[in-house]
C-alpha cells in the first residue's frame, strides 16, 4: 500500500460521509456489514484495475469508456491521450465518476473533479504507479513507450466514494 496514515483517515472520512449523506435505496443495499474500510480497499485495488470512466458531453450528454485506474495515496488516478475525447471533456467539465465492478461481488465507485497534470511529471504519483505496473510485464520497451506518449494525468478530487462487497467476511 501506498498510503500514510493520515491518508488512509481522510479516506475512511469521505468513504463515512458519503455513506451518511447515501440515499435510502443504496443504504439498503449497502449496508454496514457490506461497506469496505480504507486499508482493505487500498489493499485490494493495489496496482492496476480498469475503471469505467464517465464524462460529459457538452450537451449534457454522458460518455463512459475504460481507463487504467491506479487507487495511490487514497486518490483515483488515471490516464488518457491529451487529444483524446474524454480529456477534452474534462477540461471543459472536469466533474466525472468511475466506478470499478469486476464482478457481482465488489465495487467502488467516486464522483469528483478530475485535476489534470502531465503524466510523465514525476511530482504525481501515476508515473510511478504505472511503472510498477507495466515494466514487469512489457519490459523497458513501456518506459520509453510513455516517455514518448502525448498523454494526460489525471487524478479524481473525490467529493463521494462508495464501496460495496458481497460477502462481509471477503
């Protein structure tokens, strides 16, 4: 895990809160014994896991498409192409939601802000992330690939974030 203490508090904070301000519906189904803490949530989305990201249109519209989302520091954070449809969405409406459902048995989903940054700045925490992630799977040949990619960093500012597991002992 990558998270400090400090980090891992102020996630729980927003993962209570937003439990508190739930409406009744996800309550019923989400409830207390199906909620997952902070540390195991980190724990389980270590590395690499595929979000379904949703942005705006500028009509109003919504558009949802997979990204390789990284849970670092108690933050979402993805990247896309900087011409990339999604990208240009949040720069005009930065305001997104992801969710990741690998199956019926776990999710976590966040709505926020997205903030975007140059994804080869090593002062965010995705270069990193991504590294670890790919390097022992394609070789250096990913390093120099993302070097030379035009690509957006982009982490969510979560303003809600919730998590549901099926069976409360997993």
């Amino acid at each position: 895990m990558h998270e400090t203490p400090e980090e891992l508090a102020r996630l729980q904070e927003l993962l209570d809160q937003s439990y508190e301000h739930a409406g009744s519906h996800l309550r019923g189904i989400i409830d207390p014994a199906r909620r997952v803490s902070a540390p195991s949530l980190c724990a389980r989305l270590e590395g690499m896991r595929l979000l379904a990201l949703a942005t705006v249109t500028a009509d109003g519209r919504p558009l949802v498409g997979p990204v390789d989302g990284y849970l670092v520091h108690g933050a979402f954070y993805f990247s896309l192409g900087r011409d990339s449809v999604r990208i240009r969405h949040l720069r005009r409406r930065p305001w997104c939601s992801a969710t990741h459902l690998p199956g019926e048995e776990f999710a976590v989903s966040v709505h926020g802000r997205a903030e975007l940054f140059d994804v080869n700045d090593p002062a965010h925490p995705l270069r990193e992330a991504m590294l670890a992630h790919y390097l022992p799977l394609q070789g250096p040949s990913f390093e120099e690939w993302l070097d030379r990619v035009d690509a957006t960093g982009a982490r969510i500012d979560a303003d809600k974030m919730f998590t549901f597991r099926l069976d409360p002992q997993g």
